[in-house]
C-alpha cells in the first residue's frame, strides 16, 4: 500500500469499530440515531421476586398450565420396570411407590423448580441423621420414607462448603439448611448426598452466581409476552362494555342541569321512558330538535392480536398451542405433528432430568422393601405419552404376536417369549392375564428344532422320508400350541 492510499489518523485514542450495515443518511442501522438503536436487554430478575412468581401462579391461568404442563407430562404416564426381576418384586416395588406418591412428590419437585427456579426433594430415611452423608448399605427395612419438597426458598445453602470431589456435583453447595419450618417440617441441616435436587432455567455462570447458584424461573422469559398478552385480553374486555353507545341529544342541557329541579327531573323522567320503551316492539319519543344516534364498535381484528400474542407465549415456553390454550388446530395443522413434537421434547427433559432421580429412588425403595441393592441388569423405560388409536394398537398386538411366534419357531424359548408377551401387555393390550405359574409351565415345553420348519425338512436331503413327515407334523404341532399361548 502507497503512503497516499493509507488511512490517516486523527487522533491517537481508540478508534470505536461497529459490525453490520449502517446508512447514516437514511437512518437504517444500529449505529445511527433511530428508534431501532434505542431498543436494549435489560434484566427483569423476576426469579428474585418469589411473592410475585406466586401470585402469577395463582391468578394467571397461562401461568399455571405453564409451570405445570411440562411437570405433569413428565410424570403422568410413568415408567416400566424392563429387567429380570421376578414379576411380584416387581408389583411390589410399583405398588409401595405408589403407597409413597412418589410421582406426587416428583411432580411437585418439577413444578417448583420451574417456578421459583430451583427446588430438592429431602429423601426421607427413617432414624438417620441428616446432616449425615448417605451410605445405601445402611438403607434398612421399611426406612425409606419418601420425599420431602422444598422449593429454594425454604433453605439456606452452605455458601462457605462447597462440594470439592471431582463430579457433576463439583462447586455445588455441601450442606442445606431448612428455614420453613411449619407445618412440622424440623430445622433440618441436611448433607448433599440425602437431596435430590432440580434448577429452573439454566444460567451461564455470572448469572448462576448472583442467583445464589440456583437457575432461572421460567417466567421470566415469559414475563413481557404474559403483560402483553393479558393487556389486550382486558382491553379487549372492555372493549365489550362501550361496543354498543347510544347518544341522545338535548338543547338546553348544560342549563337544565345547572337550574336542576323540576326540568332535571321531567328530563330523567323522559330518559326513563326511552330506556322502558326502546325495545323491538316500542317507540322513542323526543322532540323535534332532539337528536338520538347509536354507535357500533367492530370487534375486527382483535381476535388476530389474540392469537399473536398467545403463539409468542407459547413459542417462549416451548408448549404448543394445542397443549398450553387446548384449542383446535387451525389451518393445515391436524394438532398430531405439534403433540408429536411437544411429547418428543418431554421425552428428553424425562431422559435428562429424571431418569437419575428415578433410579435413585428405586435404590432406596429396593433396600427398603428387599433389604438388597438394586439388581445389576436393572433399567426402565419411560411409559410413552402418546396415546394410540384402537386400530394402531391391535396393530402392534398383532405384529408383537407374530414376530414372537417366528421367534418361538426359530429357537426362542418359549417362557422367555411369554415374559416379553407380559412385559408388553401395556402397549399391546394383551398378555397381562400371563400368570408366573404360566411361563414356569411353558418352561417345560420342548424347544423347537431346525428340523421342526417344514421348509427346513423339504430342502433337506433325509434319507428316511417317513422321519420327515414325522418332524414337520411335530413342528406344525409346535407352532399351533405357540398361538395357542400368546393367544389366550
């Protein structure tokens, strides 16, 4: 570059640089004196207020279906026990959770998370110390209590301890501290490994910090759309009250107003009569000089705003429309793509936030009931939201049926095939009447071979053509008892 075609400095201070496109003479940009470069971020800390988040909660209907929507999709259909526990260990697990409300207890502890930005569920373990920390092998008989919910208000965290151990837990506080303490609820100091607990909206960690090291409340990314929202609904509102104005016009008002007396009352009298009459089959009297008109107002439009405003509430907490407001779809939508998405994205908040916890209680609840740990092949799946037609369910019962049948032919083990039958009984509809007496029987039916497929003995080259009728019949024998199984 020539000297000449150099920059030349004016000043020796730092040079303020702006990316994007501005157009000073027209106004457009960021950088130029506008209304758009006026417009900023600011924070609402609407999370802090928490006598606010629970008066929203109360009185906004919008507020409450989104704090609880998500919570209770995430807990209402359950889970399904998938590893090879003996049927009645597992009935009995399923059935003291349901004797604790646990879901209860977890449905709660996702609620107050999102509205107040974090919450703990306290595990109760009977004639433990809490401020202990929790060892599973002292978990005895009949010591699991279930959970206790307490939403961030209602403790104090241990500031100064900070849990030091390498893990997810790195940073966190060690010890919490009850402060609500009605209802019964003692002055706990409780040890980190006895919480189960669960943030809001997450937040970067500058943000984190000055929230004490909880999250955000969901409603305070909702909060500007919600005021908008509920401004228009109630202007709308009254909108209603002046929609139909009748005016009457009178000569001499302001001076029969003033005298009052007997003309103020001859033209309250005349008012009277106009309102009693002025129905579809009177007549309105007045004077010829009197002037009557009615205005109409047009609701046009308003129902557009509405409608705007209520998709920026739902775009904001991530609930479609048909799930937050439980309207009709409208336009090309049928509502299934939406619910289909919004029971998807429940799915992985249930994969990412509750499946540890979930795991954790079913320790707890093991060694309280079994006095054992968890067994090593333990797992379960989240119960599907989506509810199938009774088409699409006798659909999969026959598909399930068919394919464990071709199992069955192929080698499978026909208690093992009856056990799947039962484990599927909730999506299929059928099998759940397999009693454990049922598949001990099976377990002493003989397993088919190779030679039982009729196809498998025609290709074959046996020498004795008579022990080839005899294996097909037998195979044939084989595959009819198997229906007869999985069709009961």
């Amino acid at each position: 570059m020539s000297r000449k075609s150099r920059p030349r400095r004016t000043s020796s201070g730092p040079t303020r640089t702006a990316d994007g496109y501005d157009n000073f003479m027209a106004k457009i940009g960021r950088q130029t004196a506008n209304l758009t470069a006026g417009g900023t971020y600011v924070p609402n800390y609407t999370s802090r207020n928490h006598v606010l988040l629970e008066f929203a909660y109360r009185s906004s209907w919008i507020v409450g279906a989104a704090v609880d929507a998500i919570a209770d999709d995430m807990t209402k259909k359950g889970v399904t026990i998938t590893s090879q526990m003996d049927y009645k260990n597992k009935a009995r697990l399923t059935g003291r959770w349901e004797e604790l409300s646990l879901w209860d207890s977890l449905n709660d502890l996702i609620k107050w998370s999102r509205l107040y930005g974090g919450a703990v569920g306290i595990v109760m373990i009977d004639g433990q110390d809490m401020a202990s920390p929790l060892r599973l092998e002292t978990v005895g008989r009949d010591q699991f209590k279930g959970l206790l919910v307490l939403d961030r208000w209602m403790l104090n965290q241990s500031i100064s301890e900070t849990i030091s151990n390498l893990g997810p837990d790195l940073g966190k506080p060690k010890f919490y501290q009850v402060v609500a303490t009605q209802q019964d609820i003692p002055g706990w100091k409780i040890h980190h490994s006895r919480i189960i607990r669960m943030d809001g909206v997450g937040l970067p960690y500058q943000q984190r910090y000055t929230e004490n090291g909880w999250g955000m409340s969901v409603l305070e990314r909702l909060y500007d759309r919600l005021q908008a929202f509920d401004s228009t609904t109630a202007g709308a509102a009254q909108l209603v009250n002046k929609a139909h104005l009748r005016t009457y016009g009178v000569n001499g008002l302001r001076e029969i107003l003033g005298f009052g007396g007997e003309k103020e009352a001859a033209l309250m009298k005349n008012m009277e009569m106009i309102r009693f009459f002025q129905s579809i089959e009177g007549l309105t009297l007045m004077d010829k000089d009197d002037v009557f008109q009615t205005y109409s107002y047009s609701f046009a439009g308003l129902s557009d705003v509405l409608g705007q405003f209520g998709e920026q509430i739902s775009g904001a907490i991530g609930i479609p429309l048909v799930r937050l407001f439980g309207q009709s779809p409208a336009g090309f939508s049928d509502g299934k793509t939406d619910l289909a998405n919004h029971y998807d994205n429940v799915g992985t908040l249930q994969e990412r936030r509750e499946r540890k916890p979930i795991r954790f209680l079913f320790e707890m609840l093991h060694r309280s009931e079994f006095g054992t740990p968890l067994p090593d092949d333990f797992d379960f799946v989240f119960n599907p939201l989506w509810q199938m037609s009774d088409l699409d369910r006798s659909t999969v019962a026959n598909n399930t049926v068919d394919a464990l049948t071709k199992a069955v032919d192929m080698g499978m083990p026909l208690h093992a095939a009856l056990a799947e039958l039962r484990e599927s009984s909730r999506v299929t509809g059928i099998g759940s009447k397999i009693t454990d007496e049922d598949i001990e029987n099976a377990k002493n039916e003989p397993p088919p071979s190779l030679n039982d497929d009729p196809e498998t003995t025609e290709t074959s080259r046996d020498p004795v053509p008579n022990q080839s009728t005899a294996d097909s019949a037998g195979g044939g024998e084989h595959r009819q008892r198997s229906l007869r199984w999985f069709k009961r």
